[in-house]
C-alpha cells in the first residue's frame, strides 16, 4: 500500500503500428491507397469484409516483418499463425481483425537507446503482423453530428511492435520511438511518419512504489500523433497518476486518449484483456513456417544499420559522435554523404570526409531547414557538392563564395561552375586589384584603423570584414589581411 509521499517509479511500454511499404494490401490485391485518395476508391468484397471471402496472405509484407525482427534482435520462430481478435466497433467491417496473438512472427528482441550518454536496453517483446482497420470519419457536433466509414485503409498491411515495459520516463520513450523509426526507415520497410498516420503509438504507463517489482495498474494512453505529444501525454499522465496515489486513490485500468489542445488524457474505457478479443486461430489461413534457411536468406538482404553506420564512418573518417549521428539520421543521408566522398578520391579520406560532413552538416543542413525539405528532395547532387569543395580547396572560390554558389545551386540544380561564372564569384587573384581596395577600406573606416593604431588588434578582423564585403567575398581572407597591414604599414612609414 502507497502512503502520502511516497516516492514512485514510472514504468512505460509502448505498442507501435507501423504500415508496412508493400505495394498491397494485406489480404487482398488491392494496392495500398494513396494518403489523398478519395474515400472508398481502394475497396475490394475482401476488404470490405463480404460473406464467402477468403483472404490470401501478401508475402512481402511477411518477409518485411521478419527482417524488422531481425533487425531487432528478435528471435524467428519456425512455426507462426495468423488468429481472429474478435471486436465490434464500426471500422471493423468483418467484426474481427485478424492479427496474431500467441505465435508471432517475431519474439524476445531488444533495440539500444543512448540518453545523457548512457546506454540501455529496451526489450522487444514482439514484431507481429496483422491487418489495419476502416477509418471514422467524425463530421458536426451534438445532435447534429455524425459519422462516416473511409474503407480505404481497411486490409493495409500493419506491423505491431511492442516492447517491453523497460522505458522509465518520458525522455526514454522517446529516445526510443526516435531509434525505432529510425531502423524502420533505414530497413525500408515503413514511412514511420506519425504526422502522416503511418506510424502510430500506444503507450501503457503505470507507477510503482520505488524499489517495488510489482507493477501498478497499467493505463494504455491513446491518440498521440507525434513524438512531442508521446513525450507531454507521458508527462501528464505521470504526474496525474502521482497526485492520485499521494490522495490514497486506486489508479483503475484503463484506456485514456490524450487531447492536444488541452495538453490532458480523458478516461475513454476501461481497458481490455486479452480474454476479452475471443482470441482464436484464423481458419482461413494457413500456418506460416520459416526455414532457416530464408531467415539467413532475409539477413542478408538487411543494410548496414545505424548505429552499425555511425561506427563505421567515425572508424574510417574519424568523425566525431555526434557528426556520425546526424550523418547516420536517415539511410538517404547516410547515402549522399558517402557518395559525396567517394566522388573524388582523394590523398586524405579523412579530410575529405571532414570537409564533406561540415558543408552538410552547415550550410546544406541551414538550406534544408529554410526550405523545409527533405535530403531526398535536393537538386545539389553529391557530384555537384563534391566539384564545389574541389573549387574551394583550389583557391578557385572563397568559402564565402562558394556558399552564396551553394544557394543558387539548391535553387536550380546547376553545376557549380556554370553558376560561379554566372554570379562572377570567382576569387580575384590581381595583387594590384586587391590592394586598392585595401586602401580604399582605410579610406573609407578612419576610426578602425586609428583604434587599430592605438593597439586595439580586434579593429583589424573589423577591416577585413569590410574588404570582404567589398570584394562580395572573392577575396582570401589571409589575403585581405596581409593587403591591409601592408597598406597600414606604408602610411605610418609615409607620416
């Protein structure tokens, strides 16, 4: 029994829906709808749950759940069957979905979260595949309200991945929602885009009396449609349960949704047991048996992993751990940044790949960002980004230069070359050229230069800025600097 101040600890497991990247559906030949699609255009008798039906198993999406497994340390049983979870609600045209329930497809996995540099272990406790469900679609309010079925989504084929009840706080589950999709997106298996709908996330959160190994009476937190409202709900919900025990309240099982707006969790139902689905095996579909040899067959075809990449890339270019991570964020950026080294050879590969992580990391990244796009929607190949760090190595543009080069290049997709000629961004080279604008800086800032004179060696970085700008950036920076103290020092020797 709890007492007032009571210190307790939080106990989180999450179950993830992921929709799996095949081309149909799970049980039917219908192809996967389009997120814009009109409603009920991508509907067959199958997926509209019509009496005398049979569903036939898609076996990419099969082997993709094997492959998440594995890419999750899971155990592959050689015996998996598909069963009957027998439920009525309104998007569930047939009155059952059929998922799996006892023998999985995968089991007994775990996947590493780092947090404040410490790492942990987040058991895996499934990877199973079943079938998505219709859409509500919820119009008006009050009397006037009322609802419409989108059978759309109805057959789509979902990957359940639930975890262990290992996560201890908001910042865990969320570290943890944030590797998932990452090996989810590096598999290529799934979009794992939450926003989009096509990765979504129930959490169990219960609290405990520190040091207890028994766990509380578990809470599943619905509709969250993002890593940040995963993170407040956990966070509410915490602190909710908290200031109930501390009042000598029973915290019921239950299931809770969370509203955005409000930043709270309403009580929904009571939640479930697995009892109450009436599980029982699917007579319509076979058992499922997996050799060994495809599971060594589906291994093979797994990329290098994330974290495996990260290793890798600090090994062999000596990056640092966090260039390495944000490197290794996504498979595409992965890729570009490693076709960009490896588009010219170079003496030093370490160099190379230095110059090349800091230009995506920097630029490139502020670019992005600006832009809202995606890495896979740059028009900078990374044959157009390595010609440009080749002409800035040479001396042929500044760095300067070369990032108003890297504008117009994301813009239009032109080569470098083709846009420094256009722009006249080209280094000036001419001694005598370069050194009258030196003393037309001097000219032109009398109090720089006589602050610099009277000692204050910071007014001279002012002055180069100044000849930098003048020169739109196509001077060398020692250069300029040079030019300049030898202007310096031939009007003082004149005076």
């Amino acid at each position: 029994m709890t007492t007032v101040g009571t210190k307790y600890e939080t106990v989180v497991g999450l179950e993830v829906h992921s929709q799996l990247l095949t081309r149909s559906k799970m049980f039917c030949s219908c192809p996967v709808p389009p997120s814009d699609a009109q409603p009920n255009s991508y509907v067959c008798p199958v997926c509209l749950g019509m009496p005398g039906v049979l569903p036939v198993i898609n076996e990419q999406a099969v082997e993709f759940t094997i492959m998440t497994g594995l890419a999750l340390n899971c155990e592959i049983p050689e015996l998996s069957k598909f069963d009957r979870k027998n439920y009525h609600y309104p998007d569930l045209m047939k009155g059952y979905q059929i998922s799996q329930y006892d023998q999985p497809l995968t089991q007994n996995g775990w996947v590493e979260i780092e947090l404040d540099g410490a790492v942990k272990r987040v058991g895996v406790t499934r990877v199973h595949l079943e079938e998505d469900t219709a859409r509500s679609q919820h119009y008006g309010s009050g009397a006037d309200g009322y609802s419409l079925i989108d059978v759309n989504r109805s057959g789509v084929p979902l990957m359940e991945i639930v975890s262990e009840p290992d996560m201890r706080s908001p910042e865990e589950a969320r570290a943890y929602l944030v590797k998932l999709r990452q090996i989810l997106r590096f598999l290529g298996t799934s979009n794992a885009n939450m926003e989009e709908g096509n990765f979504r996330c129930d959490a169990n959160v219960s609290l405990r009396p520190a040091g207890s190994t028994e766990y509380g009476a578990k809470v599943e937190v619905k509709n969250m449609n993002s890593f940040r409202a995963v993170y407040r709900a956990l966070q509410f919900e915490i602190a909710r349960q908290t200031k109930a025990l501390d009042a000598g309240e029973r915290i019921p099982q239950e299931t809770r949704g969370w509203v955005e707006s409000d930043g709270t969790t309403v009580s929904q139902r009571s939640k479930e047991f697995a009892h109450d689905y009436r599980y029982f095996p699917e007579p319509d579909l076979p058992p499922i048996r997996v050799t060994q040899a495809q599971v060594v067959a589906l291994r093979a075809r797994l990329p290098e992993l994330p974290e495996a990449l990260a290793h890798r890339l600090q090994q062999e270019y000596g990056l640092s751990d966090h260039e390495a991570g944000l490197l290794t964020d996504s498979r595409q950026r992965a890729d570009y940044f490693q076709r960009t080294v490896a588009a010219a050879p170079a003496a030093d590969p370490r160099r190379r790949a230095k110059l090349v992580a800091n230009w995506m990391l920097g630029e490139l990244a502020r670019l992005e960002h600006a832009a809202g796009l995606d890495i896979g929607d740059y028009r900078v190949t990374p044959q157009h980004l390595s010609a440009l760090i080749d002409l800035v190595e040479s001396n042929a543009i500044t760095v300067a230069g070369a990032k108003q080069a890297l504008e117009r290049m994301f813009e239009t997709g032109e080569e470098p070359a083709a846009v420094i000629e256009a722009l006249n961004l080209g280094t000036i080279r001419g001694t005598d050229e370069l050194a009258a604008v030196a003393d037309q800086v001097l000219a032109a800032n009398p109090k720089p230069l006589a602050d610099y004179e009277a000692g204050k060696t910071e007014a001279l970085q002012f002055l180069v800025g100044q000849f930098m700008r003048e020169t739109r950036g196509r001077a060398n920076p020692g250069q300029a600097r040079e030019l300049l103290l030898n202007s310096i020092n031939r009007s003082m020797a004149n005076r």
